[in-house]
C-alpha cells in the first residue's frame, strides 16, 4: 500500500521561555477490503471486433470472480481504449514516363512522376483496466489468480484498507497528541516548570503495510521501540510536534 501523508502546518518557532516536544503513536487495523488493477488487451482487424473481444473477455473475468463473491458492482472500468496500429509503409520508388525530356545541353531524360507511399492499415488494439475491489481481504490473492486464469494481466500491487480509516487515522492522531503532552509535562517537571497551554501544533500520519515497523526495527534510536506488528496487518503511525510556554 502506498504510504499517505497528512497535511502539514508550519511549526512556529520555540518560545525564548518553552519547550518543543514529538509525540508518536502507532495503531494497527486489521485490512477489511482490497483492491487491485487488472489489464485486458484485444486486438482485430477492426475497431469494432477488437472492442468485442475485450468486452467478451471482461464478462470472463467478472464471471470467473464471483465464484468467490465478487460483485458486478465492484469491478469498474477506469480506462477503455482503442487505437489503430499502421502497418509499416514501405516506400515506392518514382517512375519514369515514357516521354523524354530535353535538359540544357541536348541531354534526354526521362520524366519522373513522384509517388506517394500509400498508407498501410494494420491491426486494432483495444484495452481496457479495471479496478476490482474485493469485500474480503482474504481473497485478494485469490481474485487475482482468478484474473490471470481468464486472461487479464495484474498492474501493480494491492491496495488494503480499513473498514473505518477516518476513525483509525483520528485514534492514532489523539494518542500521539496526548503522548506530546505527556512528554511535555515529564520534562518541565524535570526542569521544575510547568507548561501551558501549546502554541504551536504539526502532524503527520503515515499508513502503510507494516513499513514503520521495519524501519523502527532497523533504526530504533530515529522512530522508537514498538511490539511486532502482526502479520497482515494495516499500520498508522502518527507524529505530533507541539510547542509550549512555561506557564
């Protein structure tokens, strides 16, 4: 899954009398749904044969996923295309007439008549992507072995996602704010200070396939130790800078 990254606001500078601190959090969401790209190509001697072909091909497809409980509904066409492919033209050389010409000097030629090369039609291609959605993330890989089989070509990798991504990024969002104020106050403490209320907030989430676990695990001291993430399994991770005042 590609990671998305959040909006982020500028970070006012630290106060002459504060202190800036970055909260992190991580959640993990188990993937209800996926999605993919699948390509299926067709090509015929005319426009209207090579779009047959790959209409005929997609109802294969969507037939062959529904043994697995893909809808109609969740196969979509994104793009759809035709195109002609000329076949190469091969050059004809001019031809002389019979009648001769007289050149300065009394020279004789003949008279050449320039020929067009006529234009060659070929084949045409026709394609067409689609984006399947499958309900149940467990048969991603299933659906698309069932998408090889019927012919289609798979672009790209999966997509996973939450059932409720709004909730999952706002939970990591509020734990990272409350671990930055957490931090906050222990440091103050420390210091024998008290902070007040921040002045000056940033975020940034990630989401990803257990990336930031990968990472943590080979740079620890730059994002932190954390518990293994289960296999599968969808990955937010948040960073909330804020800056506060001594209060």
């Amino acid at each position: 899954m590609t990671p998305s990254i959040a909006i982020r606001t500028p970070l006012p500078a630290p106060p002459a009398e504060g202190i800036t601190v970055t909260g992190e959090a991580v959640r993990r969401v188990a993937p209800e749904s996926a999605e993919f790209l699948i390509e299926i190509t067709a090509s015929a001697g005319s426009a209207a044969h090579a779009l047959h072909e790959v209409h005929g091909r997609t109802g294969q497809v969507a037939d062959a996923l529904t043994h697995i409980g893909v809808q109609r509904a969740d196969i979509q066409s994104i793009s759809l295309n035709v195109q002609n492919v000329y076949s190469p033209q091969v050059p004809r050389l001019p031809v002389y007439s019979p009648v001769a010409q007289i050149a300065p000097g009394g020279m004789a030629y003949g008279a050449a008549t320039a020929m067009q090369p006529e234009p060659q039609f070929g084949m045409y291609y026709a394609h067409n992507i689609l984006r399947i959605t499958v309900r149940d993330a467990a048969h991603a890989g299933d659906a698309a072995d069932l998408c090889t089989k019927a012919g289609a070509i798979v672009i790209g990798g999966f997509a996973f996602h939450a059932a409720d991504e709004a909730a999952a990024r706002r939970a990591v969002l509020e734990a990272a704010g409350k671990d930055a104020q957490t931090r906050a106050e222990g440091l103050a403490a420390a210091a024998g200070k008290r902070v007040g209320e921040p002045i000056g907030i940033t975020e940034d989430v990630v989401v990803s396939n257990g990336m930031i676990a990968a990472l943590r695990t080979a740079v620890p001291w730059a994002l932190g130790a954390s518990a293994p993430t289960a296999g599968g399994e969808l990955e937010y991770y948040a960073r909330v800078t804020a800056c506060f005042r001594w209060q």
